[in-house]
C-alpha cells in the first residue's frame, strides 16, 4: 500500500508508461502496422522489434534534436528493412512506413494530451524527474510534445551510461530530486525494468499493468497496482 505522507517526489518512465498509457510499444507498433494493412506473423513481428531496438542501441542513429516522429520513423524503416529481407512482406517503401510511424506519433500525441494536465498537477505538488530507457534524444521529444518544463530532471540511459533493470538509473533519479529513496515513488509500466529495480533501492511503486512485453506469472506486486494512468491521482494527488 502507498505511504502517501511518506512521498516527497515522484520518478516517472517515459516510454510506456506517458506516451501509451501502459501499452508496450511493441503492441502499439503491432497495431499500426495491422491499421496500415500489413499483417505480419506475430513471432516475426517481435523479432524485428526487438533488432530495431538492438540497432538504434548499437549505432547513433537518433541524435539529440531528433523528434519523436523522426524517431519512429528511423525504427519503422529498420524493422520494415528486416521484414523485407527475412520474406515477412511483400511490400516495403518510404510512404508506407512513414504513415505507419505517422499513426504510432499521432497516438502519442493523443495519449500525451489526455496525460499533461495530470502530470501538470502532480508537479505543483511534487519535485518530478524521468527515468528512462531513451536513445540520448528524450529532451527533444519532451519538448516537441509540450512535457518540457514538467520535470525537475530528466535521466536518460544514453545519457548517463546505466540502463534498467539496472537498479542504479533509479538511485540517480531520486539523487537528483535530492531526496532519498524512501521518499520518492516509482510510476511505470514495466514490472522487470520499472517495478523491481526501484523497490530494489527503496523507493515505494505504482505498476501501470496492461500489455507488457512478456506474460504476466500472477505473482507480481508493487505498492500500488493501476489499469490506467488517469488513476494516479487519487493515488497521490
């Protein structure tokens, strides 16, 4: 259960967690690929995910004043590459995998909107700070979407050399609130990189459970469990 009087600030992940309202990306990229009429094998899918990710992680690719529909549209041409070359589909060109990208930006920007005023709140009574898996561009993206502003500290793994699950990226962010981590929660939508880690280091957590990347055992707990991110403030607001 949360110790509300116990919370002085708030660590919130970005991917997932603002911009999708708990659904993995992988999920939302699925979807609009099937919007856009291009309906893949789901094991293909994921692993063409999952090698977009692994190459924007290995090459700078995404530089610092990337948007996020420029972001989104280097990683749908990378997984439509692979798509192409490994036989998965028989038609692959710049118009239809910037319309896709397009379609993952525009619910961004849905999800995003319906978010800030929340997120707004929350920052007039709490220090905020972003802790993300992000590819070193996430100031860009937060301003393109109107989130510049909101948080006190933005801590990026390309940024600062650690990455979740690794329970450290967690100890930076309540560091740069300058609080301790028994006073800050943790808002996110993974329960492996968000969820663990962060009560590894002592800080409280709210799980934003949907669609995650893998199955869910059962067995799961966090300190608060939502379904939807409208719900954090009752939590604490």
């Amino acid at each position: 259960m949360i110790d509300k009087e116990n919370i002085k600030g708030i660590i919130f992940d970005y991917g997932g967690t603002i911009d999708s309202n708990g659904l993995h990306w992988a999920e939302v990229i699925r979807r609009a690929y099937t919007d856009n009429q291009v309906f893949l094998n789901p094991d293909k899918f994921l692993d063409a995910y999952v090698h977009g990710e692994r190459t924007l992680g290995k090459n700078r690719i995404i530089t610092p004043e990337h948007t996020f529909r420029d972001m989104m549209r280097h990683k749908i041409a990378i997984q439509m590459k692979w798509l192409q070359e490994n036989s998965c589909i028989t038609r692959n060109n710049d118009e239809l995998s910037s319309a896709i990208a397009d379609d993952c930006y525009d619910f961004a920007c849905r999800t995003i909107a319906e978010a800030r005023p929340l997120l707004e709140a929350l920052a007039q009574k709490y220090p905020l700070a972003l802790v993300s898996n992000f590819y070193g561009n996430l100031n860009a993206v937060l301003k393109d979407f109107g989130l510049d502003g909101i948080f006190n500290a933005v801590v990026e793994s390309a940024v600062v050399g650690v990455r979740k699950p690794d329970p450290q990226i967690f100890s930076v962010g309540a560091e740069a609130l300058h609080l301790p981590t028994e006073n800050v929660v943790v808002v996110g939508d993974s329960y492996d990189k968000d969820i663990v880690p962060a009560t590894q280091v002592g800080c409280q957590t709210v799980w934003l459970r949907k669609i995650g990347w893998n199955e869910y055992r059962g067995d799961e707990t966090a300190d608060a469990i939502i379904g939807d991110f409208s719900e954090i403030g009752g939590l604490l607001l």
